[in-house]
C-alpha cells in the first residue's frame, strides 16, 4: 500500500447526502473509505474487462440445488474433477431435506472459470446460483503489462514455519 494523498471531490448536494446515506447504511467509517472501495471495485472490473477471457482472477461459485436431482451431484463432481485445476476448495452444506448448497473457490483464467460456472449453472436441478469474479489483490493498482508488481515470486508448494518461544 502506498502514501496516502489527499485530492478533493465536488457534488450537488443531493448526490452527497444520498452517496452519505449509503455509505451510513453499508457501515462505512467515512467518506475516503467508501471512495477507496468504489475505486477498487472500478480497477478490478477494468482489469477483468481489459483482459477478458485472460486475466487471472479469484472467484467463488454459490450454488443451491436439489438434492434429490438424479446424478446431479454426479455430474457436479465430474465437472469438478475435469477442472480440478481451476478448483481451489468446496464448501457442502446441507441447507433443508431438499435443498443443498455448494460454495466452490476457483482460481485461474477468467474464460475457463466462466466455461466451467455456466456448465455447473446449466445442470438440470440447480435452482439458483451466482459467479462472483475478482482479482488478486496485487494486480489492482498495478499497470497494464506489468507482470508482478510486488517483487516476489510465489511457489506452488506450501512450507510451515514453526517457531518455538
């Protein structure tokens, strides 16, 4: 995160008290904060948008469906599998006698995440489902071109540190 820098805005006055409604009902702190988040959420669409199918992005797939669907989770799971590369982890939870629900974390190209969304979407038996679509946090204020803007590299294999007292 870098320095902050002050700059200043002007609104009609109506435009402000309703933008302060909001930002009072959604908990905000202030002002900068709810503008710093709208910011964010601008950058993180622009990157997607600019990049398209390409860019590399995090997302989460929530889906209910019907337990009782013949081969539903069946083919659930094999979608899962054929993209087990794409598949970060997956939330179960039993919702009522009828109705489950799925939370599966995904990471990779926004094209192949969308494919493998609206194949699970598209199964017979799921009632309802949504795509949520971000980007690593590093790539938000990072400029066009630029690989890795914070100047390390991240391995796929995992170490633990244990440090004693």
């Amino acid at each position: 995160m870098g320095d902050l820098l002050r700059f200043g805005v002007s609104a009609e006055e109506d435009l402000l008290e309703s933008f302060d409604r909001l930002i009072s009902k959604r908990g905000y702190p202030n002002r900068s904060e709810a503008l710093r988040d709208l910011m964010r959420d601008s950058l993180v669409q622009s990157r997607i948008e600019e990049q398209h199918d390409k860019a590399e992005v995090l997302g989460s797939l929530t889906l209910v469906y019907d337990h009782h669907a013949h081969d539903l989770a069946d083919r659930m799971a094999d979608l899962q599998h054929d993209n087990h590369g794409l598949v970060v982890s997956v939330l179960h939870v039993h919702i009522s006698h009828d109705d489950c629900m799925e939370v599966i974390v995904l990471r990779g190209l926004a094209g192949k995440i969308r494919s493998l969304a609206d194949s699970l979407l598209g199964l017979k038996g799921v009632k309802h489902g949504k795509l949520f679509v971000t980007v690593p946090s590093h790539s938000i204020t990072e400029r066009a071109g630029s690989s890795h803007a914070h100047g390390h590299t991240h391995n796929k294999s995992r170490r633990v540190a244990v440090v004693g007292k």
